[in-house]
C-alpha cells in the first residue's frame, strides 16, 4: 500500500498538470507567424495538422481544445475572405495554439485509454463512417468518449465507463465489417418482405435469411478474419439476389390467371426448343467453317497487328483530349497511364478535419463521372496522396479517408463500375517535400479509371450513335 506522503505527491502531481493543461481554458498561446508568411498556405497547412490530430484521436481525447481549433480556422478564413488580414492571422495563431494543445493533452490521456482507442480504430477502419447504420451509433459513442474525457485526468477513472466504452466500439466494429460485407443481402432481403416475399416465395425468404444469419454469425466471431466468412457473405448476397428475382416472378404469376400462366409457360419452352436448334445448326454451320475461317485469321492477323497499335494511339490521344474540355485548368490535369486515364484533381478542398466531400467540390467530381461514363469504365481507382508532413501511419490514414470519401461519392453517381479507394500517405510523391510549393503538389486526389476492353474504339462507338 501507498504511505500517505505518497498519495499526497500523487495528487499533487496530477494537479500540477491539469493546471498546465487546462488552467485559464478561455485563452491559449498563441501561435505568432511571421510576417513572410503565406496565408493560403498557413491554411493548407493548419488543414493537414487538424486532419492528423483527428487521425491520432485527439478530436475525442481533447475535445474542447480540438472544436475551438476548427473554430478558430473557420473564422480565420472567413477573415482572409474579408480582406482582413490583422483578424485573420490572430485567429489563425489562436487555431494553432489549440491543436498545440489538443495534441498535448491527447498524448497524457491517451495513454490512459489506449484499449478504447485501438478498439475505436478498428470500427474506424472498418468503415464506420461510412454506413448510415453506424454512422449515428459511432456519433453517439463518440459523444459519451468526449463527455468523459476531461475525467482521465483524475488520478483514478472509472474503468466501467471506459470498458463499456470498448464493448460499444467493439459492437461498431463488428455492424461495420456486416455492413461492407452482407449490406446488400440484408437491404434486398427487406425490400423483398416489402414486397410480398413472407406469401410469395417463403422458401426462398427463409433460405437467404438462414444464410444472412450464418454469415452474421461468423462476423460476429471474427471480425477480423476474412477468410473465415468471405464464402458465407458471397452466398448470403447471392440468395439474396435469387429471393428478388424469385419473389418477383412469383408476383407476377399470382396476378395471372391460370391460362396465362401456361401460355407463358408453353411460350417459353417453345423459345427454348428454337434456341437448341439454333445451336445444333450453329455448331454444323461452325465444324463446316472453322478451317475456313481459320485460313482467313491467319491473312488478317498481320494487317490486324500492324494497325492496332495506330488505331489505339489515335483513340487514345481523342479520349484525353475530350477529357480534358471537362475541367477549368485549375480544376483538374488529365494524362495518360498506360492504358488507363488518369485525372488529378486540384479543387477538392477539405474541411478542416474532416473527410467529408465538401459541396463547393461536389461540381468538379459531377464532372469526373461523366468522364467514366464516357470511358464506358470497367474500374476507377482513387488514390489519396499527403505530403511527409507528419507520421507515416497518420498520413496514410488521412490519405485513405479523402480517397474513400471521394470513392463513396463516384460510386453513388455512376453504374456497374467497381470504384475502390486507395491511401499512399507520402509514398509516392510528384515533387520535393523540401518547399512549400512542392508539399502542396503532394497533397492531391488522383482519380485513374480503366476503360472497359471491347473491340469498338470510342469513336466507332460515336458513329454508331450517329447511325441510330
């Protein structure tokens, strides 16, 4: 046990710190800039600071001194709009001066809670923020985290809060990965008992609930272990998709009388017959013409090759140039990538700490969808980049946020395209870290889209259009 003099020069000791941390709240040091500074980039890079203290959890950790940072920045931009550059720059000190602070206290409390932080992490990087479904729960859990922050500077803490505070991030974490994985299955099978599945097709509803339930089940056990409910959410969605279908059909039947029904029945077998026998004469008509047209591939194939790569070229250098009408030059650089397309993004102007999409951005990214339409796109990959300001694990947690964020927003706003979002924090820069101007080149959103392989070129495609 503790002697008394012991406890006494504990608790002296935790309230020396909290007199440093949080004595005179309403005032902080304030950061003074000297006067050769750029505003625009003392923004930008007081943007990317609050985007770190976000990623390293002082948001929740100092609460107070983090929202006063965005609210300083905020009003310092407002300010710099104005043209008032005396308010602009003590707004912007006193901004820095609480994400110095914030980051401070952080770093005491957080290491007094590290279990709820990683717990807290893993429902991040699950996706909790992107999924209605956790979206208001991670809000709420976050709202109690905040509320008791201020307490982990008491010499004890409440270890039931902070437990229960684990079990909720842990239940984040695991809807999260539900969500991502079976989210299809669990909104097709409720849109189907919307629509009469329980009296229409009940063998199939029970079918792609039992198989919802098992995959639930195994995420539940482990979250983290792909492998062992991969297959089991493949199969919940894929019984998902044959409940709509199979309750559709259904549907339809019971709104026919029985004669139509056969008549549809005897409509389709008689389809069938007259496929199979286009298919028997097919292949006699194939096996007769096969070494014939074998013969004419081989006369083909050399004048194919030598005007291929002419063809590709010329379409290629028409698809860049239509792209690049999309976007104002301070909108967006086009290139070429290979066989991939490649848009880097100049305009996407985050708020302060966050990842949200901002609406004065959304125009710009409005304009890089009809890009993929155009594209006729099979993939779009968006990769996030940072400057080496910070952390490697910080940076690429920031850089994968804005690319999920602006992935999420792609997705939504195009069809039958597989849009994934990339983070490479620093790794892979396109000019010196060592100035200002070249920190800002790396701080970007590159968009590279794939189109699809067909043997139309885009302009065989335009023709076509032409013709109809």
């Amino acid at each position: 046990m503790r002697s008394a003099l012991q406890r006494n020069a504990h608790s002296i000791l935790v309230g020396a710190l909290a007199t440093f941390f949080f004595a005179g709240c309403a005032s902080v040091e304030r950061v003074i800039y000297p006067r050769s500074a750029s505003p625009a980039e003392e923004v930008s890079k007081l943007d990317q600071e609050l985007d770190r203290t976000a990623a390293a959890q002082n948001d929740v950790l100092a609460p107070k001194e983090y929202d006063r940072a965005v609210d300083h920045l905020n009003e310092a931009k407002r300010e710099l709009a104005d043209g008032d550059t005396d308010d602009f720059w003590e707004e912007l000190g006193t901004s820095k001066g609480y994400v110095n602070r914030a980051n401070q206290i952080g770093a005491v409390r957080g290491r007094r809670v590290q279990g709820v932080l990683q717990a807290r992490q893993k429902a991040l990087d699950a996706g909790a923020r992107r999924f209605e479904i956790t979206k208001k729960a991670l809000h709420e859990v976050d709202e109690g985290f905040k509320r008791n922050a201020g307490a982990l500077d008491n010499e004890r803490i409440d270890g039931d809060v902070w437990n229960l505070a684990v079990i909720n991030y842990g239940a984040l974490h695991v809807n999260s990965v539900r969500e991502a994985q079976v989210g299809e299955a669990r909104g097709l099978i409720a849109t189907a008992k919307d629509r009469g599945a329980r009296t229409y097709a009940p063998k199939s509803l029970r079918e792609a609930e039992g198989a919802l339930e098992r995959a639930d089940k195994a995420i539940a056990q482990q979250p983290d272990n792909l492998a062992a409910y991969n297959g089991l959410a493949a199969r919940a969605n894929e019984a998902a998709r044959n409940l709509t279908a199979i309750n559709a059909t259904a549907r339809k039947a019971a709104n026919q009388t029985n004669e139509e029904v056969a008549r549809d029945l005897v409509a389709r077998n008689k389809a069938l017959a007259n496929t199979k026998a286009a298919l028997r004469g097919a292949d006699s008509q194939a096996a007769m013409t096969k070494k014939a047209l074998a013969e004419r591939e081989a006369s083909l194939r050399g004048l194919a090759a030598a005007n291929m790569g002419l063809r590709s070229e010329q379409e290629w250098n028409r698809t860049i140039e239509q792209a690049r009408k999309e976007f104002g030059s301070d909108e967006a650089d086009v290139y070429r990538q290979g066989d991939k397309l490649l848009i880097r993004l100049k305009k996407i102007n985050f708020p302060s700490g966050s990842a949200e999409v901002p609406a004065r951005s959304k125009e710009l990214l409005t304009k890089v969808t009809t890009v993929i339409e155009e594209l006729n796109a099979s993939n779009v990959e968006v990769q996030g980049h940072t400057d080496s300001t910070g952390t490697p694990a910080i940076n690429q947690r920031v850089s994968k946020d804005r690319a999920v964020a602006v992935a999420d927003y792609l997705d939504e706003n195009v069809d039958d395209v597989n849009v994934k979002a990339v983070g490479y924090g620093f790794e892979k820069p396109i000019a010196a870290n060592r100035s200002s101007a070249g920190r800002a080149q790396n701080r970007r959103v590159d968009v590279v889209i794939t189109p699809k392989k067909t043997g139309a070129s885009t302009q065989d495609r335009d023709d076509d259009k032409n013709d109809d």
